[in-house]
C-alpha cells in the first residue's frame, strides 16, 4: 500500500520569509521519486502551540508526518521537547550522542571544550529510533505510537537533511511498500522563448505519450518537464524515455540537456570528448563563467583559466585588445569581445577562447547600449562566432543569461563541427 | 484593523519539488513588512479542481487570497479560468492586453508575429481588476465577490511576481489599514559556530529587548535574527535597532553586516571608502570570488579584475609563482597563495590582492592536504595575511566558503588598520 506523508517545515523564518524552503522541495523530489505522494506542506513558527496543532492535526490525517528543524542547539529550537510531550514520552541523555558530539568538536578544531548548549542535542525521547547524522551535530529521530502512526524529525541544515533523507528516509519508506510512482522528466532549452517552444511541438504542446507537459521558464531557459502519475514504475520510465525523445527532435539545437544536467556539464563533455580546453576573458560577467564551468567536478581537464578584465587597462595589457578599438567602437562592442577571446586564447593555449563584454546595470546604459546589452564571442581554434542580445531583467539575471548563452555559443559551435 | 491573508502556489514543479518556491516567501516578506500576517501557506498542482477547492476553502477562512502561477500561454496554466468559473464570471478577450502583447513580442525582436498561444493571456473575467505586468507578458487580475471577498492573480515567474507586489499588491493590502507589525532584523556573522556565538551572547541568547532570537547558518554563516510580533510599528523599529546594537556589541568582530547585505558589499564600501582597489587571483574557486564581488553594483569602482589560475602554467606565467614552490610545497600551499596574491596586484597595480588555491573536491585530496582544504592569501598594499582551512560540504559549499572567508580575511584587514 502507498502511504501519504506529510511535510511540516518548522522556522518563523520559512514564514517570515528571510529563508527559503529548499527542504521541502528535496523531500518532495526524493519522495515523489518512490511513490510517496506529498499530501500537504506546511509551515509553522518557531512556537510549541504551533508545532503541536500542526503535527497532531497531520498525523490524524495521513498517519506519517516528516519535519525539518528546530533540532539544533539554541533556545528556538523547539522540536524534540514538544514532539516528545506530543507522543507522552520523556526525554533522556543518549551517551553514545553526547560522545559524538564531544568527538566532533574536537575533529574540527574550534578549540576548548564543547559549549555546554550543545548537549541538548543528545536528549532523546524514551523509545525513539535516533537516525545518524553523518554531516552534522543533531541526529534525527522517529517517534511511533501504538496505533502505528509516525513521525520523523530531520534537522533544518540542507546539507544534513538532504544526506539523511537519502540514507534512512527512503530506504525506510520504499521498505514500507510501494505502489504506482509519480515521476518526471525535462528536456532543457534555451534562447527560446516560451511561446516559440508551443509552436514548435505543435501537436505535442499539451501532451506527449499520454503524459502532461509543463512549461518552466527560468534563468538559464526554459525546461519543458513531462510527468507519469499514478503507473507502474517500468511503463513510468517507458513512457517518460519515449516523451523525451520526441519532445527533443520537435524543439532542436535549441534542446541542450535533460533533467537536471547544467548547461556547463554539457559543454565540458563536449570539449573533453573532442580534446578542447576552454579559457575565459570576462568584462561585465566578472568570472561568473569562470565560476559556473569550474562548479562541474572534474572541470579542470578542459577549463584552463583566463582573466577577470573588468578595466579597459587590463583588456589591453592582458589580452592586447586594441586601445583605438575601445575609443573607436566602446568596450561593449563586437571587435572587443573577438579580441579578448582571442586575446586569452593567445594567453593560455586554450583550443576555445571565450570574451564577454556588456551593460550589467543598473547604471552605465545609454540609448545606444541599454542596460543588459552584451557582445559574446566564441574563438574556437581560429573560427569565431559572436552574439549580441539586450538581456532583460536585473544585474543578476543579466549576468547570469550572458554566461548562459556564451557557454551555448560554444556548444552549437562543437556540434555542428564535426 | 489586520486582515490576514493565504497564499496559494500553483504549480506541480513545485509539489514535485523541480521548482523552489521563492515567490512564497517574497510575498512572506512582502507582506510581513506592512503587519499583513500570512495565516496559511499551500501549494497545489495544475488541476481545475485542485485550484478551486483551494481557493474557495481559503476565501471560506480568511476571505483575501494571493495565487502564484498558472497565468501563462500553455495548456497547463488554469489559474485564469478556473478562478473565473469559480467567482461565475465569463471569460472576455482585453483589446489594451492584446494591444499590449502584440507591442512586447515587437519589442523583444522575435521575428514574426505574435503566437497565437499568448493572446490566452488577455482573457480577463468580466468585472475583475487587471493589474498591470510591467516585466512580462501575463498581467495579474483581481476578483471581488458579493461579500467583499478577494483573490489576485499574480503570474509565477518570480521576476513578475516581484515588481508587481511591490507596485500593486503592497500599497492596496496597506490602504486597507494596518494595525502592529511583524518585523525582523537580523545580524549576520560568519568564521564562528552556532553554539559559540550562543556562548558569547550569555544572557542575551534567547532574547535581546524582550524580542527572541533565532539562529541560521547558512553558507555564508550564521545569521542571528531578531522579532517583533505584535507591536505598533515604531515600538518595533526602536526595539529591533535597540537588539541589533546589543547583538553587534556581543559579537564583535564576527558581526559583518545587518540584514540582507551581503559580504562582498561591505568589503567594497571599506574599500571605496579608503581608496583601496582589488584584484583577485582564483584557482578552486575558478572565478567565484570575482563573480561575487562583480555582483554588486558599482563594484568596477574597487574591482579592477584579475586572473583564472586553474593551471600551474598560468599561476607561473601570469602570476609569477615561482615553479620551485609548487614542486617543493604543492599548488596548494601558503607560499603559492602568498604569490598568487602578489602577481595579480603587480598585474593590476591594484591595492589588495587576494590568491586563492585549494581543493574543492570530490577527488584530489590526500591524507596531507584533503578534500575542503584552502590556502588564502590577502596582499594589502604588501602586508600579507593568509588562512588555511579544511571546509566542510560539497564542491559548491567548499568553494562558496573559500569566497567568503577571503573576503572577510579582506574586511578584517581593512578594520584593523586605521
């Protein structure tokens, strides 16, 4: 039988709105993954009322109820004493967590001996099951009653919760049985609007394989996600394959990834299968391409480096970009950006040069070049290819887009090269 | 007198957990600043009848509702319809949106003419307020029953979303009347534990002016917060400045910034304050530090750029880091970091140099020097200061705290010299 859960987020910050909830999106993903429908979320303060109401009223409904935070060692966090009042059961000091708390501190070096609030930590309601915590201080726990009904507590530090949801969490509940899934797939696109992409799979605009797609624009395009609901888990992936196979011939060049594959994965893949190395000469984009290539583990066999070149000076010593080309045609121009990839190409014995110059805003536009005007050239052993958009958004969004479309740049330039 | 409010996300990426939902917490935030409290949060997927019974339960509760999402051109966005059918009004097609429509795919440069699918977006149900979408295609909607009863329509793209609850949202909930508010500031630190900072506050720990504090580490620290709940507005804002003073004063010199401002900010004020200029030279962090810094605006007044040193060749090259070093002591190493912040002032002629080189992970780490292990080096106009770590966390979060502790390696060097 598939059981329902549901997700109790526990933080006057989730409400206030200084966090965002990242948690409950993992869960929902990692769940929906085995067949675990999310039957509610919700999100409560850092009050002991709250918790309660909102955790009894869950359990009364669905019987298994998961929160996040609240476990750590300061005077809000609330979970572990109000839960254990919930289930009636008293709260007692685990040695075996009081010693791993002591060892910890030690491993990291903080210095003297371990802040005496973080006991609270090792207090664990008599009959709960303590879930390891191999990245952090607070363990989970799970507390059943006798009728059977559960709930698990997770700490709210992402990182934690995301390596005990996948070592304890679901394994636990896919033990527990399960039935049809809820499972999705995407195709990412992009420099292609929302609207165009209808166009383009025409018949397939609202369904492919009998599944529904949805349309989620984003900052690095638009990801056109095909879900199975409620089938068994092979004609789930059977189905899901053969979405995504159509959806990709019908939309093109511009389908550069499925899932949750970066575009800056694709690029390095494609570069290391062909022996390219990339450097990069970035003016408005600060390193950010830099910095969204190396984020890829293993980067480092084909990104090289390149230079921060947010001045004119360093544009024309660094890179030998023409210094009347910059008083001629502006820094944000087309030559500019060919010699700097050129320029660092030159600089580093990279196959692939990369040069981005541009208005990231706010200030700095002109009736000539708004705000979000940038030039992006791409020299790959001697061919050069250019691009120039007027980005809409902010100076995030700008930046971002830019980076975005430069690494695409490099992608259609290795694909239709053979 | 307060009226509260529910929000209701639509979409199923966001049950699916594809999507984080950033839209519910700017309307968290949003509205908390005008004492709006935000009774119920909900997130239901792309079904008619999913939406409807959401929505006529939380009009039923509270009778003032905000949706996010569903308002687009696909066959997956409902919300228009659905919210029409349930208030009994006909859909009618707007000529000033299609007018408008026809205008920003112009605008946008496309080529060709509007699709078809867009003109969705200028139905509106007869009697509903439309209010305007001055970053996209959907404008929002408002509806009012009988009994004075609301829902607005926000679209999701959060670009949208923000710009219009600002412009609309915020000033018609405050002309309704207000009444107290729930406020929060928060004081941020980073390079302390949570549990330490809990010790150094002592008696202040749990509240600070009789307001409670909460604490959240996050990647770039831990960020203490402080609340108040329920008070006329400038009983609150005395109060809260009142905390964070005491805060500050507890913390010292772990205390960077107040509120949302981000570290790189604070190093660019010190600097453009005290005529400083920086350059950055990257190997782990690949750009990263150079795109933090450049992600503030006006930040070309201090950063003047730098250099990608991925490669020992480059570091040799472009940095001057003598080989013999890298042979003898390793790439990652003090005296590498050491000359890789020298080279790039020398390159730059910049004031500060900042030389990063680490290990990011997950593969190149060895017994000596594992996986989170960084040297970082600051050069202030020849005085050197330098920082060695072994960070915990994945390839993102190692390289994300490298960043942040070189830039507070920069603000503390700046601080303490006169």
């Amino acid at each position: 039988m598939t059981e329902s859960v549901e997700i109790i987020t526990i933080g006057d910050e989730l409400l206030l709105g200084t966090t965002v909830d990242t948690n409950a999106v993992f869960l929902a993903r990692a769940l929906g993954d085995i067949g675990v429908p999310i039957a509610r979320r919700a999100t409560v303060a850092d009050d002991a009322d709250e918790i309660t109401d909102a955790v009894r009223q869950a359990l009364h409904r669905t019987g298994g109820v998961i929160t996040t935070g609240g476990l750590g060692p300061t005077a809000d966090d609330l979970t572990r004493p109000v839960l254990a009042k919930l289930f009636g059961r008293e709260l007692r000091e685990d040695p075996s967590i009081v010693a791993a708390l002591h060892a910890l501190w030690a491993s990291r070096g903080r210095g003297g001996p371990l802040p005496p609030s973080n006991l609270q930590q090792a207090l664990v309601p008599i009959g709960a099951e303590v879930l390891e915590n191999a990245q952090g201080t607070a363990p989970g726990l799970r507390l059943t009653d006798a009728e059977g009904r559960w709930v698990i507590m997770l700490p709210g530090v992402p990182r934690e919760l995301r390596h005990m949801t996948t070592e304890h969490i679901v394994p636990w509940l896919a033990a527990r049985g399960g039935g049809t899934v809820l499972r999705s797939r995407s195709v990412r696109t992009t420099s292609i609007a929302e609207s165009a992409l209808a166009e383009k799979l025409g018949p397939l605009t609202r369904q492919v394989e009998g599944l529904p797609l949805a349309y989620l624009p984003g900052h690095d395009g638009v990801d056109i996600r095909v879900t199975a609901r409620g089938l068994e888990a092979d004609d789930a992936t059977r189905r899901l394959d053969a979405a995504v196979a159509r959806i990709q011939e019908a939309v093109g060049v511009y389908a550069y990834a499925t899932d949750g594959v970066a575009m800056a994965s694709v690029v390095l893949e494609l570069c290391a299968d062909r022996g390219e190395t990339i450097a990069v000469a970035e003016s408005c984009t600060g390193g950010l391409l830099g910095a969204r290539l190396t984020e890829v583990a293993g980067s480092s066999r084909v990104v090289l480096g390149g230079v921060i070149a947010y001045t004119n000076a360093i544009k024309e010593q660094e890179l030998g970009v023409s210094a009347d080309d910059i008083r001629e045609h502006g820094a944000v121009s087309e030559p500019v950006a060919v010699q700097m990839a050129r320029g660092v190409r030159g600089m580093t014995g990279a196959t692939i040069g990369v040069g981005i110059t541009g208005v990231a805003g706010p200030d700095g536009g002109t009736p000539d070049k708004p705000v979000g005007t940038v030039w992006i050239a791409v020299d790959v052993r001697g061919d050069v290819c250019t691009s120039r958009a007027i980005y809409i958004g902010d100076r995030g969004e700008i930046r971002h887009r830019a980076t975005q479309v430069a690494m695409d740049l490099i992608r259609r330039a290795l694909i239709t090269t053979i």
